[in-house]
C-alpha cells in the first residue's frame, strides 16, 4: 500500500520558510516598482519628486536644506563648522555629512568653499577691492588661501579671472568661454 504524498513537502530547516516569506514580503512591496509607477513618465526631475527622492536615499529634508543655506548664507565671512551645521538639522556630524552629500552631490566643506567663491566672484567683478581685501570679506584666512582654493575650483588665478572680466565687460571680446567649475 502506497501512501499518498503531501501537496507540499515539509521544509528542510526552519529558515527555509522564513526565506520564502521574506521573498513573498519583498516581491510584494517591491519599492522601485512602486516608485517607477508614481513617477512622471517625463524626465524631468524637478519638483517635488526630486525632494522626496532625496529624502528616501538618506538625504536631508527640505527644511533642513533650507536652514542650512540660511545659514551658511549668513555666516559665510566667518568661520562655519560642520558641528554647527548638523545641530541645526537635529543630526550627528556623521549623519548630517552623509545626508548632506546624498542631497547635494558635495561635502559640506565643498559647498561652503563653492559658496566663498561666489561671492568672491561678485566682489571682484562689482568692486576695486585688493584681493587680499576680498579674501578676508569671503572668510578666507589670506589672499593666498582665496587664491588656491579659487585655483583648484576653477582652474585659473583670481587675478587672471579679473582681468578677463574686466576685459569682456569692456567690450574687448574674449574668445574663451565662460567660467565653470572643474569638479
């Protein structure tokens, strides 16, 4: 007499079923599928979408973007701290600084030196200030601070860059393009 085979054959230990469950709750709530359907079919990335991408691979949510901006904005002729900066979004150093790059692709030390070179951009197209002057304004330590640290983001000397302002605000037609960052 033969007897009759169960449907499913009993597990072989008990993580086997604890696998398959994990695999029935993963393919389930499969998050990108989920993400891929509510997303716009163009590929434009602005808008909201954007943030709240952002804010699902570990990056900060909008008001803590916001006040750090403010922030830096604020207090860019002194000295900032990667501290300071991660106590205004109720974060660890550490957190804040991986949260930080996920948002914006760069260090917080990298934005502040970016945002130094804005400014010391506009002040030396919008004023006959020395460069040494100008250095101090942006919340650099020297001129020659100001100048490696323009160096290394855009490739040519603060003073160079002047000039070449200057000349294509005079109208003598300079031939280059304009300036971009390297990095």
């Amino acid at each position: 007499m033969q007897f009759p085979r169960p449907l499913k054959a009993p597990p072989a230990s008990p993580w086997a079923k604890r696998t398959d469950v994990s695999r029935y709750r993963t393919s389930e709530i499969d998050l990108e599928r989920l993400a891929a359907r509510q997303a716009p079919q163009c590929l434009d990335q602005s808008g909201p979408d954007l943030n709240l991408r952002q804010i699902a691979i570990g990056g900060l949510a909008p008001w803590q973007m916001r006040n750090v901006q403010t922030y830096v904005d604020m207090y860019l002729r002194s000295t900032i701290r990667v501290e300071a900066l991660a106590g205004l979004c109720n974060l660890s150093c550490g957190h804040f600084q991986r949260a930080f790059k996920a948002s914006l692709g760069e260090t917080p030390h990298k934005y502040v030196t970016r945002r130094r070179m804005e400014m010391a951009c506009r002040m030396m197209t919008g004023t006959d200030e020395p460069l040494c002057r100008i250095a101090l304004e942006c919340g650099m330590t020297d001129q020659a601070h100001l100048t490696n640290s323009f160096r290394r983001l855009y490739g040519i000397a603060p003073n160079a860059w002047r000039k070449r302002m200057l000349l294509k605000k005079s109208g003598h037609g300079v031939r280059e393009t304009d300036l971009v960052p390297l990095n």
